[in-house]
C-alpha cells in the first residue's frame, strides 16, 4: 500500500522538491540526459498535456506548433523558481499553480525521465530514491537561502570549482544572473529582495565556505 504524503500542497505557495537516483546512482550519465530532464521539466508544465513527449518529438513541425499553442493557452501547473540537475539527484523550487499541480508535474516529469533513461541504458526497475521529498518554504528569508542552497550545489558538493560556477550549466543560476531572464524560470521574485542582480550574485558567493562546511554534515546524517 502507497503511503500517504504527509505536505499538502497549496496554490501560490512555494515548496523545495528534490529526490535522487535509488542507491545514490547517477541518473544523468551525459549531456544528452541533463538536456532530455530539462526538456521534460518545460513539456510537463501544462494542465492540458494529453500525450508523452517521446510521441510529441515525433510529430510533424506543423503539429508541434499547433500542440505548443494549445500547451501555452491551458494554464501551467507550476512555476520554477529554481534548479539544478546535479549528477545523481535534482532540487527543484516551485509555487503550485493549479490544484495538484506539483504532484501531477513530479509524476509525469519524473515517469517519462524513468522511461527514457531504461529505454536509452537498457535496464529494468525504479530509478529513483522512493517518492519525491518536499519542503514548504515557510518565509521569505527561507525562500532567498533556498535559492542559493540550490545554485551553489555544484560547488558545495565538490563537483566544479567555484571560478565555475556560473558556467555550470544545468541549474538556474544563469537565468538570475543575465538581465534579460527566461520564460523557462521565474528568478524576478527571488531578485525582487536584492534589488540588483549584482547583490544577489554577492549573496551567493557569501557563504559558499558554510555551505560546504553544512554539506559535510548532511553526507554524515546521509541526507541531502
């Protein structure tokens, strides 16, 4: 029997989502995959989706294009404030939308994902760690730290040097740091509190040395 999630999800608020591959494995193993999950995250964004993506990419351009009107004009079920896709886990920021939008989204997201990466590596089974986790993010000072929790992942946890940071390519970050944003993501709420790009960046670097200090702990307690 599934067990029952204890979070209710609630339009307009904001939640951390993360989950990893079952027994720490990497369930990105190349370019190709990062780019496919992020894929994934944009084509499952909408409370009209009716078909997988793997027949979507399959259509004509003509019926692609009539597809994405369609998408566009039925309202999205969430809204990224956040990410990074890191290589055996992602971290997700996000403000439900719609009634069950997380979990639908989560769920079709993470199902498709599942599906190609067996297809594509010729293997059986659950891919991820059990059911997604979820933090309500509870005040705006815990919605800022977030953010900067997950886009410092990549150096907090050793896998780029911090002079790399910001050419990490699979999170968020770069849309908070180029002024003209992203469809994809919304970064103006977090950027709302800093009033510059600038001081948000400065945010960032600020205590990157803690992060990687509470990382170690985390590795300890096996957490995230």
């Amino acid at each position: 029997m599934a067990t029952q999630r204890k979070l209710v999800f609630v339009n307009n608020y904001i939640y951390h989502v993360y989950n990893r591959g079952i027994d720490e494995r990497d369930i990105y193993l190349c370019k190709k995959d990062y780019l496919r999950f992020i894929e994934l995250l944009k084509f499952y964004n909408s409370n009209s989706t009716k078909i997988s993506y793997s027949k979507f990419i399959k259509l004509s351009q003509k019926d692609k294009d009539k597809f994405v009107q369609q998408h566009d004009q039925s309202g999205n079920l969430i809204e990224i404030l956040a990410y990074c896709l890191m290589p055996n886990h992602f971290h997700l920021l996000l403000r439900q939308s719609l009634d069950g939008g997380i979990t639908k989204y989560l769920s079709n997201v993470a199902n498709a994902y599942a599906q190609y990466f067996n297809l594509k590596y010729k293997r059986k089974g659950t891919l991820y760690q059990g059911a997604f986790k979820a933090v309500f993010i509870e005040s705006d000072a815990q919605l800022t730290h977030m953010s900067r929790y997950i886009h410092i992942n990549p150096v907090v946890s050793s896998l780029v040097e911090l002079s790399k940071l910001e050419c990490y390519p699979w999170s968020s970050l770069k849309y908070y740091l180029n002024s003209t944003g992203s469809d994809f993501v919304n970064s103006k709420l977090v950027l709302s509190y800093f009033g510059s790009i600038e001081k948000y960046k400065n945010f960032i670097y600020d205590q990157i040395d803690y992060g990687k200090e509470l990382e170690k702990i985390k590795h300890a307690i096996n957490d995230y």
